[in-house]
C-alpha cells in the first residue's frame, strides 16, 4: 500500500509540472509576436535632399515619448503623430487618439512596412484626418541616434 502511494505521488507530481509547462504557452519569443522595438529609431527616407527636403519616421520606443510615432516632413514639422500600437513584422497600427498629446484626434491607420537589409520599406499609406500621407511610402534607412 505505500509503494502504491509513493507511485501516485510520483504521477501527481509529474502531472502538475507536465500541466504548468503547458500553460506556459508556445511564444518563442515571449513578446506575442510583438516587434514595435524594431521600428524604434529614426528612418529617414531615400532620396532625400541632405536634409533641405525629407521625410522621417521617428519612434523612440513603447515607453519613450509616450509610445508616439511621428511622421515628419520637411522643416522637421510633424504631418501625423499617433500611438504606435502594434507591429507584427508585415502591418503597422497607429491610432490618434485623445491620449496622444500631439494629436487629439481618433484615427486610425494601418499599413505595411518592412524591414531587410537594414532598409524599412513603407506602403499602402494614403490621406487621414484630412492630411496626405502618402508621401511616406517609401523606402527609408535608419539613421545613427543624433
């Protein structure tokens, strides 16, 4: 009788660590296929004009200014800002909402980008909040932290 319980204690526990193991989940990566990190940084598009004419994507990251993305033309100024979402590698999201304190609106967009040979690839950017957007897609290279 007590090797039979000794052999279900054996059982129990091996379950228990089996079942917590399984709970885990299968995330390699533990972000849940998050990879907004990856656009962190400043891209300025191909083709600009040394800085006399360009347009950039700056994001500084999920817990820096507000996780807020910019997009900005020429003179620096800001065309759109809004809260960088999520990002799963192929499609951005980027909301505008009155959390934002750039922006205040309640717009969302979403489109692609990606990233290969440290070159981002932006598309499918168009006109939001009465603004023309599309001047973004494009082709960008990340630029060294000023």
């Amino acid at each position: 009788m007590k090797n039979v319980l000794k052999a279900f204690g054996v059982i129990a526990l091996a379950a228990i660590i089996g079942f917590s193991m399984a709970a885990c989940g299968g995330d390699d990566d533990g972000d849940g296929g998050d990879k907004r990190d990856e656009l962190k940084g400043i891209w300025e598009k191909d083709g600009s004009l040394n800085g006399l004419y360009h347009e950039y994507i700056e994001y500084a990251g999920r817990n820096e200014d507000f996780g807020v993305v910019h997009f900005r033309g020429s003179n620096g100024r800001n065309l759109y800002n809004g809260i960088l979402e999520s990002y799963d590698g192929t499609t951005v999201k980027v909301v505008d909402s009155p959390n934002n304190p750039y922006g205040g609106g309640n717009s969302t967009i979403t489109f692609t980008a990606k990233i290969a040979n440290g070159k981002l690839t932006v598309s499918g950017l168009s006109t939001v909040d009465s603004i023309d957007i599309s001047v973004f897609n494009g082709t960008y290279t990340k630029q060294p932290k000023r």
